[in-house]
C-alpha cells in the first residue's frame, strides 16, 4: 500500500528553543495569534501524562454523563489539539478550533511559555495534567515507535538521553511541569496527577467538577467512572484512536491505550539507566516543590 509507505517520519524544528514539529513551526505565527474566548477550557499536558483520559472525563461532565453523546467524534474532533498539524493540511487544530462553536473544550501539549496569550488574557480555565517522569518517558517512547507523526524515537537507550537533555517534541518534561506549576498561582489552572486520578479517579473527577463549577449525582458520577476506566476506553474506538490516523498509527506495534498504570517504568530502566535517571532528576527537579509519585 503506498499511502502508508509514503508517511514518513516528522522531523522537528524549534521555536523558541522547543523543539516543535516542521508543520507546528511553520504555522507558529497562527497558533500563536489564536483567539480563545473567555469560556474556552483548556486541557494541557506533556505529551503521555493522561490527557485523553482527561478529555474524556470532561467530556462525560460536559455531557451530564450521556455515554452516547460522547461518542459523537473522536477524541480530537470533540476537543481541537490547537497546535497540532500535518504536512499537507494547514492548522488541523486551529482550523477546527476556529470551527467550533462556544464553550469549546481544547487540548495542548505547549509549555506554559508558548502558550498563545489570550488565554491569559482571557482568564481562560485551564486543566493541566501532569505523570511522574518515568512513566511518561516510558509511554513516550512506545508512542513514538508507533505514531509516524513524530521522529524516530531510535533505541530505549537513546531516547532516555534525548528526554533528559529536553531534545524531544515539545522539549523538556521538567521545565514544562515546572513551568505550569508555577503558573497555577497567578492563572485559574487545576493542577492534577495522572498517580492521583490512579489511586483515586473518583476523588479526582470531583476536583474537575467544581474546577467547572457542576455538579452531579452518585449515579452520573460512577457513570462517568465506569466508561472513563481504562478498560473502557481501549475497546472505544472514539477514544483509542483506532477510527483514523490509520496510516499514522500502528497499533500492532504499541497500542495507544497500552497499558495505563503507574510504575511500569520497572519493566523498563536497567539500574543503572535508574541510577543516572536519578541523580539527573534531583539536580533538574532541585528549584521546585513539586512532588511526583513513582510508584502507588
Ligand atoms: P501508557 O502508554 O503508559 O499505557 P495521552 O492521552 O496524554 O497521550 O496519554 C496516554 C497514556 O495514558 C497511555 O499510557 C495510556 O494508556 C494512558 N491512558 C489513557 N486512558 C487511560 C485511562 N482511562 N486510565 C489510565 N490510563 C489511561
């Protein structure tokens, strides 16, 4: 099949010193004059931290817990990925972003720096979403083995070096969840953790509901808890990704629903990869009093 062969790797450039997509740097100008609108919600995160899951829990408070109506798209139909776009076809994100009527409900992946400033300006709500580092590696690095949409992630090994030094698609793990934690004190941002939405979906779910100022009962509540389940959500082809982006995605090399836990960088660092991991993060993670869970 020659459409699938023709998909070839992305290839990154910088903007600001982040590296960001060819297609993203070439429509930067655009991403970065986007207009929100003061009832925007924004769902941000690093790449891998949780955000579909996320987006599917506002989705299902958005829609009072009706199961069908969340299954009206895919993920990234129902909730624009603003910067995002492929070769080919100008501003996906932003074209259907700008296409979508209020309350619109968008997701990011930029650092807090690059945020186009009408967000702030518009006092927009903002729901960041943030993974220990070596969970979110971990799952970053299957992502890459299997979605052409980014480089080619080369060995484990490699791709260890390439997170620590930052040199990865939307750079940094550290500055970014640093950076938004930081922003949390002047900003309307709900800052939560993939360990904690783990541990505790229910006890989370309740934090985004008065973060949106709604309230539910127990039964929309569990209905929401059942169909945002991980379990779930891999057989839903609206939200596993399995619907498009075929020609981009091989899930038969690493599903997008892959495992969904916490820890199972165990499986994955030697001791000594642990090790240099380890000391690295402690000197980066230094100036923050933000605290991850590397295990429940
Ligand atoms: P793993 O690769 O560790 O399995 P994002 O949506 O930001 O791309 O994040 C994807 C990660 O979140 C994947 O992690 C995926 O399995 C996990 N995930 C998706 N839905 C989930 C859910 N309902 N519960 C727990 N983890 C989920």
């Amino acid at each position: 099949d020659l459409s699938l062969k023709t998909v070839l790797r992305a290839e990154l450039g910088e903007v600001e010193g982040i590296p960001l997509t060819k297609p993203i740097c070439s429509t930067w100008d655009q991403v970065w004059k986007f207009k929100a609108r003061p009832d925007d919600l924004l769902i941000a995160t690093y790449a891998k931290a949780g955000t579909t899951w996320t987006q599917e829990i506002v989705d299902m408070i958005q829609q009072n817990g009706d199961v069908e109506k969340c299954r009206r798209d895919t993920t990234y139909r129902r909730h624009p990925f603003l910067e995002w776009s492929l070769p080919e076809s100008s501003g996906a994100g932003l074209e259907l972003a700008e296409a979508m009527p209020s309350p619109r409900t968008m997701k990011t992946h930029l650092p807090v720096q690059l945020l186009p400033p009408s967000f702030w300006e518009q006092n927009c709500k903002v729901i960041y979403v943030a993974r220990n580092a070596k969970d979110n590696l971990v799952s970053y690095y299957h992502f890459h083995r299997m979605n052409k949409g980014l480089p080619d992630p080369g060995t484990w090994e490699e791709f260890i070096d390439k997170f620590m030094a930052g040199k990865v698609l939307w750079g940094s793990w550290y500055d970014h969840v640093k950076g938004w934690w930081k922003a949390k004190d002047k900003h309307r941002i709900l800052y939560l953790f993939y360990e904690d939405m783990k541990e505790n979906p229910k006890q989370e779910i309740q934090k985004i509901l008065k973060f949106l100022e709604k309230d539910t009962n127990q039964e929309i509540l569990n209905k929401i808890l059942h169909h945002t389940s991980f379990e779930m959500m891999k057989e839903n082809p609206m939200t596993n990704y399995t619907k498009e982006l075929q020609d981009i995605m091989d899930h038969s090399i690493s599903p997008f629903m892959r495992k969904g836990v916490v820890g199972d960088w165990k499986n994955h660092f030697t001791v000594a990869q642990n090790q240099k991991f380890d000391e690295d993060y402690k000197k980066k993670m230094a100036d923050t009093s933000l605290v991850f869970r590397m295990e429940l």
